[in-house]
C-alpha cells in the first residue's frame, strides 16, 4: 500500500514537472511558479514520507532508496519500474 502511494507520488512530482517546463517554454510564468510551488510541496511530502515509511519498518532500504531517485518525467515515471 505504501509502495502504491509513493509511485503515485512521484508520478504526480514528474507530471508537475512536465508542466513546469512547459509553463515556462510557453512564457506562462505565474503558471510556472504554481506547478513549482506544488511540485516542492509534493517532493518534501514523499521524502517525509519515504522517511516514515522507513524508520517504522514499512519499507527496506533498497526501497526507500528507490523512491528517492531522480524524477526526470512522468513518461520515465510511467515507462520505468516504480519504488
């Protein structure tokens, strides 16, 4: 179940970051600023929760490790295996 919340999380994270990049190619810069914004708070929340989620035996290091790789995009998210 954890494992479930935290791909969906990172799928959110890279989603917004997809559409960080595109706000910003197409001069929408009050946008940008939000899915930055969102995107922040999401990456701080599943590293709260990555950390939780280890330290209360929830999940192994190689997965806490996993979950805290890079995020590059959600076709990398969506294509590549999860945490």
């Amino acid at each position: 179940m954890i494992l479930d919340r935290i791909n969906l999380t990172r799928r959110l994270i890279a989603a917004l970051g997809d559409a960080l990049h595109l706000a910003h190619e197409n001069g929408a810069h009050d946008l940008a600023s939000d899915f930055y914004a969102l995107r922040d708070k999401a990456a701080r929340d599943l590293g709260e929760m990555v950390r939780n989620a280890f330290n209360n035996g929830g999940i192994s290091e190689v997965e806490a490790r996993s979950a805290m790789r890079p995020i590059y995009s959600a076709k990398n998210e969506t294509d590549g295996a999860g945490a």
